[in-house]
C-alpha cells in the first residue's frame, strides 16, 4: 500500500506542515509504518517521522540502536520534560542531506504515546533517545533542525540549502512535465 513512498527531502511543503492525530488504528497505518521501518534502516537512520515520507500523520519510528529488534513506534506522541536541563549535541536529518548542527534538548523527557494496536504507553528516557524523540516530534510540528539552529550554523548551512532548493525546484519542473 506504501511501498511506493520514499524520504522527502526540504524543502518539500509537507515538512513544514503540522500533522493530523491518527483516527483509525487499521492495517493502512501498519502498512505506513512499516514502510516507515523499512526507509529508516535503509537510510541507516535512528528515527523517521511521518511526515517525512510526505503523510501529514502524528507517528514517527525510532531505532537507536539501529539493531533489527530495536524498532520503537510511537503514535500520537505528547512530550513533557522531565529535566530543565538542556544540553547541545550534532544532529543530522534524512530530509536534510549534507547538514549537520548542534542543537539544544532537554536533557531528559517523557513521552505518552500510543501503540500500533492503540494502546497508550509511556516512558521516560534521558540522553541518546530523549534527543531523538524531541527531532522526531519536532517534524510533527513541522519544525526542521534549520528552524532550531543558531545564526553561525544556519550561515554555514546556507550554500547546502540552495543546493537542495535548486534540486526541489528542477525535479518539481520535471513532475509539470516542463522542461529543465
Ligand atoms: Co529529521
């Protein structure tokens, strides 16, 4: 059913929109995650949310340890801090190739969430998953790392930036059936 989606990269429009609470816990939403799963190993990546494969749906996808048992999903995620304490750390993004940044997190965070079967669960995680689950919550929102970088970062980013517009815009061009 899902086989077709594929990562989309920035500038697409759909990163930047707030995604929908999933309504129906049915085989659509297990086939989306499981595509979901699959992209994610694939791009050897440790979280991917929907969004990210272009569905405006509250769900993202984590692997931390990116072993094949250690796939987390969480649907309709709502975080609260644990810790006020935030700490910087590099963070890179499969919708934005060729940039890396260091970004402030709360140390310390929990997340209540619900599971494929619409279950709800919780759990509380510091460092490594903590940083994850807040990236990955993020793009529900339609917030990039760009959006969170300091002016010194985003400078640097500049030229990578353009790159993916330009890319964005050519390959939009073909889609219209134009020409380059
Ligand atoms: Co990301």
């Amino acid at each position: 059913m899902f086989e077709h989606l594929k990562i989309v990269q920035y500038p697409d429009p759909r990163l930047k929109r707030a995604s929908k609470p999933v309504t129906q816990f049915d085989d659509r939403l297990r086939s989306l995650v499981a595509r979901m799963i699959e992209l994610m190993h694939e791009s050897k990546g440790v979280g991917l949310a929907a969004p990210q494969v272009g569905e405006n749906l509250r769900v993202f996808v984590v692997n931390p340890s990116q072993e094949p048992g250690d796939d987390r999903v969480y649907i309709n995620p709502e975080l609260s801090e644990a810790s006020r304490v935030e700490d910087c750390a590099e963070e890179g993004c499969l919708s934005l190739p060729g940039i890396n940044a260091e970004i402030a997190r709360a140390t310390a965070v929990r997340i209540d969430a619900f599971d494929l079967e619409g279950k709800p669960f919780n759990d509380e995680q510091g460092g490594y998953i903590a940083r994850i689950w807040q990236h990955e919550f993020d793009h529900l929102n339609g917030t990039l790392i760009i959006d969170r970088m300091g002016m010194l970062a985003k400078l640097a980013a500049r030229k990578t930036l353009k790159e993916l517009e330009d890319a964005y815009a050519q390959e939009h061009a073909r889609a219209g059936g134009k020409k380059d």
